[in-house]
C-alpha cells in the first residue's frame, strides 16, 4: 500500500489495498457538519439535533466519532430504524389483509420484539429460534417465556384468507405461506409449492434428502395456527368475530345426497 496515512483500521487497510489494485484513489474525507448527519440518518433515520452537531464539531478529541456512533447504536431510534428491514421480510402487518382484513389485535407485540431484539444486540442465531420455535426453548423466568411466545408472531402473521369455507384448504394455505416465509427469510428461496404442483416428491435442494410434505406436516402439528390462542397474544381471532374457527361448509351439495326423487319422463332416475 502507498497511501498509509489513509488508514485508520484494519478495514480501511483492507479497502485501499484493493482500491489500490484497482488504480483507484479513496475518496477525500468529508467534513465533520456532513459526517455526523450522514451517520445519524443512516442509523436512526432521523437528522442530528443542533445540539448534538455543536457537540460534535466542539470535540476534537481522536475518538470523537466512535462516541457519536456508540451513542445512536445505544438509542432506541436505532431499534426502531433498522427493526422496519425485518419486519418486511417477516410481511409484519396489523390484520390479515386479503378478504375480511380482521385486525391483528396483538401484532405490535411482535413488532415491539424485534425492536428490542436490536437494541439489545441479541444474538443472531437466537433471534432466528426463538422466531420459529419460541413455544419449545427452555424458560427460566415467566419473562422468558413470554417473549419465546411473543417471537412466534413471525408464524402468526402473515395474509389469511378468512372466508374460505374448506377448513382443511385454509388450514393447508396458512401452513404453506408459513413455509415459504421461513424459506424467504431463512434460507433465501421460496418453498410454497405451485398450487397446479400438488406432488410429493419434490426435494428441497439442500443436503437433506427428506421432501417438503414432511415440513408440511411439522408446521400442522405446531401451535401457531392462527385459530389457536396463546398465552402472548400472538392469536388472529379476533375477539368480535363469533364464528371463528371456520366451520365446514354447509352449502348444499349437488348432486344432493338423501332419499332419490321418484323418476319421470322428464326427470331421469340417477344411476
């Protein structure tokens, strides 16, 4: 590297050898007015006050912009900023759109999770479990509990279908949305099976061998479906709606089933 006095981290030494590689030259450094602003908007979303700008410009301390950097990751604006990237990958959402648009009384609890999952820095992988089976992790306090329930609202959201009379296709829809959101947000690739697709060996392209129905049938058996209530309020019934959980349709089938019509010319008798 040629230009060492740019340097200031491992990172910035990284960068330059590859600028320099390149044959191109870092940009100069900014001023500390648009410096601030640019590192408030970006972690908050909000500008700087002008009192934190006189702050800034009147330290010139060498660890000055590390302080203005650590004091927006410990804001709680930093949370709410950057949780908004999640919840549209989790499709966060107050009701259940589609049909009916039944409210989500108890969404925000789920959306007050994930602000918290980033103000406290939780771990990745943890954030990730507790998500898709919070229900089944190891409490020790009743606080804990809670919020491994709280977490299952990534499995209780989403688009529902509320008017559809066949219980068993809407049971199906919820827990095939629910798969290809896990696929979407974990994996990086769609799982919903093609509804004209319906096949049961079809492979998930990873190093497992077992096919999507048993998948499928892991998410029938859990407890997120939507028309079960839970101790966190992570349930889409809602409480002015009587007739929820959907009953079987009591549409009359044709041809109708019970005692045959006597024939006539102008009737044939049914075979």
């Amino acid at each position: 590297m040629q230009n060492t006095a740019w340097v200031k981290s491992p990172i910035d030494a990284f960068l330059l050898a590859e600028l320099e590689k390149q044959g191109i030259a870092p940009a100069p450094a900014t001023d500390k007015r648009t410096l601030i602003r640019r590192a408030t908007f970006d972690l908050t979303g909000l500008p700087p006050t002008a009192q934190e700008i006189d702050a800034f410009l009147a330290d010139t301390s060498a660890d000055a912009f590390s302080k203005v950097v650590e004091r927006l990751l410990a804001s709680p604006q930093y949370g709410e900023r950057w949780a908004r990237h999640w919840l549209d990958v989790a499709r966060y959402a107050d009701s259940n759109g589609m049909d009916e648009n039944v409210a989500y009384g108890h969404a925000w609890r789920y959306r007050d999770y994930v602000v918290r999952a980033f103000n406290e820095d939780k771990p990745y992988d943890q954030f990730l479990v507790e998500q898709i089976a919070g229900d089944l992790l190891p409490a020790r306090t009743e606080e804990e509990r809670r919020e491994g329930l709280t977490a299952l609202g990534f499995l209780a959201l989403g688009a529902r279908v509320l008017a559809e009379p066949d219980v068993r296709k809407l049971e199906m829809d919820i827990i095939d949305e629910q798969l290809d959101t896990l696929g979407k947000a974990f994996l990086g690739m769609t799982l919903a099976v093609p509804a004209a697709m319906i096949t049961s060996s079809i492979p998930s392209p990873t190093r497992t061998t077992t096919p999507w129905p048993p998948s499928s049938a892991v998410r029938r058996a859990s407890r997120t479906r939507s028309w079960e209530p839970s101790s966190s309020g992570m349930s889409t019934h809602s409480p002015h709606r009587t007739n929820w959980p959907p009953r079987k349709s009591t549409r009359q089938r044709w041809p109708p089933s019970g005692p045959r019509l006597p024939s006539s010319p102008m009737r044939p008798a049914r075979s």
